[in-house]
C-alpha cells in the first residue's frame, strides 16, 4: 500500500506539472512553410533555444505593467547556446532596438506583412515567435532548434520559487514606471522587485537598453548560481515548487512541451562549470541614421555567428576594449564583452 500510494503521488504530480506547459503549435506550423528557407544544423547534439520574454499585459497579473493594447513586443530576446557534450552555454542578447531585416510573416488574423528593415522587436508584435525565429535566423545563420516564452508573472514565479536572487545594487534605485524602490548593496530580490530590476531602465545608471541588458544578465548569472549551490535541482522539496513555476509560467514549441524535456534541458545546464556558462550581448552600436537605435558591429557580429554555428567556445571578459571586443588574432579569437556565472555580484 504504501508503494503505490508513494507512485501514486509521484505520477499526479508528475501528470500535474506535465499539464501545466502550453504547447505553441503554431509557431511549428508556421516555420515549416518555410523550412527551405531556413538555416541547417551544423554540429549534431549542439542547441539553440531562443528564450523570448513577452512584455503582453493581457495575461493574469500583467495588467498593472500597462495597458493591455492586444499586441505585445519581445521585452527581452536571448539566443541560448548549448555545447554539444554539455560543455558550455552561450546566452547572446539581442537588443530590442537592433535595427534588422525581417522577413514578411503572417499574422494570427489570416493577414500576412511586408519585408522590412525595422526594430528587432517588432518581429514579435508583427508575426509571434515564429517572426521572431525567422528573423533570428535571417540575422545569424543559426538554425534555431527550440524556443521558449515567458511573461511578467511567469518570471516573478520563477523567481520567488528557488526563494529570490542576490544582487549587488551600486547605487539605490527609486524607479515609479517599473515599480521598484531599492537601497544600495547586496540585497535579496524577490518576484515583484526582480521583475522591475531586470525592466528598469531610465532610473539606472545611463537609462539606455544596453547598460539594462548587462543588469538582466548579471541577474541570470545569479540565478543560475542559486539553483546550482542550494541544491534545486537534487532535493525533491526545493524542486517541485521550480518546476511547478516554470511548467506553469512556459510557452514552448512541441519539442519542449513535456516535463521530462525541460527537467532534461535544466539538468544539462546544472552541470555545466558556472565559468563557461557566459553571457553576452550581439556586438552593438549607435544607429548612423537614428542614435536610439542600435546597428551590428562588424566583422565582430559575424565572428560571433560563426563561433555558435560551428560549436566553438565564445571568450567573454568583462572589461575589454573597443578596439579588441571579438578581433581575430592570430588565429585566436579575442574576449567579447560579457560576464559568466562565476563573477562575483558585486564585483
């Protein structure tokens, strides 16, 4: 009796976080009326998984972050590399204000988009996560096998599940349009904060996207940091709330829509060194034409592309020089602009 009451338990809860994920078949539908035009895989068992935050305030909880207009943007884009072997992950940011190519995409309503050069993160709004893909693809050459969305209070979830993550403020923060009131120094971010901390912007520091985008991910690599050290992934107790979150705050393509992909894809990255889990942002700078907008910095951008399409290991250091960021030199590619799970918060 007790054998199968223990069973019991585990297969409901089991069939209960399974039913928590929503499945995105229309993003499957849409890339295979475009497969001939899309990017191949280059190295076996490698992936990459576009992590796309929705900044949609049509969801429960999300009206409070503004008006609910019926579109929504990508607040925040991640392409995520995982090493074939399970040795390195690459998180690349891709800035909402890049200026890019994004094909014409078809529409939830039937109606179908022009080709245009525009904001990255329009791609979304204009055609879903499959705009977004393509566009992506179009940008890099990378094949993009997964992907991932989660909104504003999926994210807080998530976060308040492994019991919030430590930071490392330099300056107190008092910010109204993103909800967030912060002293200086080390601190304990929960749902509600963290959330306005990844999304502040004009109170911080130099109020522009890229200084937002190296605070969300500094914030990753805390994270990551606290499932690795407090034994997440490995106590039943701690792991039933994350996964509980995370099931319940995701929408994935078919290829991640059960637990036992996901709980798969979180035990990869557990085991990955914290110092070659880095994080980057696509080299950047200031639009010629619009200075609040971004353009790519080459050859630097295509360096980048290169390294993640064939599987090989991107340097990151944290204080680089223009003049170096992703140089080829002899033979040897220099440090991007970056950090890794190893730094320190508050260095």
């Amino acid at each position: 009796m007790l054998v199968l009451s223990v069973a019991g338990a585990g297969w409901w809860f089991y069939e209960r976080l399974d039913g928590n994920i929503r499945t995105d078949t229309r993003t499957a539908d849409e890339l295979r009326k475009y497969e001939a035009e899309r990017p191949v895989s280059v190295v076996r068992d490698a992936q990459n998984i576009l992590l796309i935050g929705s900044d949609n305030r049509g969801g429960k909880g999300n009206g409070k972050y503004g008006q609910d207009t019926g579109t929504q943007r990508s607040d925040t884009t991640i392409l995520l590399h995982l090493q074939a072997g399970g040795k390195s992950a690459t998180a690349v940011s891709i800035p909402r204000d890049l200026m890019v190519d994004i094909p014409a995409c078809d529409q939830p309503d039937g109606k179908r988009t022009h080709a245009r050069f525009a904001q990255f993160n329009s791609a979304f709004e204009a055609g879903g996560a499959a705009c977004s893909i393509r566009t992506v693809e179009k940008l890099t050459g990378i094949r993009v096998d997964h992907h991932l969305i989660v909104d504003f209070s999926g994210f807080k979830r998530l976060v308040n599940a492994v019991g919030g993550v430590e930071m490392c403020l330099k300056e107190p923060v008092d910010d109204d349009d993103a909800h967030l009131k912060l002293p200086a120094g080390r601190q304990v971010l929960h749902g509600e904060q963290a959330l306005g901390y990844v999304r502040a912007r004009y109170s911080i520091g130099d109020g522009s996207d890229t200084e937002r985008i190296g605070r969300q991910q500094e914030f990753m690599g805390s994270l990551v940091k606290k499932m690795q050290s407090n034994g997440v992934l490995l106590n039943p107790a701690k792991l039933y709330p994350v996964l509980n979150a995370a099931t319940s705050s995701l929408t994935t393509d078919p290829g991640l829509d059960s637990l036992k992909d996901l709980y798969a894809l979180m035990r990869g990255v557990r085991d990955i060194p914290r110092e070659k889990i880095r994080f980057l942002t696509i080299p950047r700078q200031p639009y010629t034409y619009d200075k609040n907008r971004d353009e790519l910095v080459q050859p630097d951008a295509d360096r980048l592309f290169r390294q993640l399409r064939l599987d090989r290991p991107v340097p990151v250091a944290h204080a680089v020089t223009a003049s170096t960021d992703g140089d080829q030199k002899a033979g040897h590619l220099s440090p991007y602009r970056g950090t890794t799970a190893a730094r320190g918060i508050c260095e």
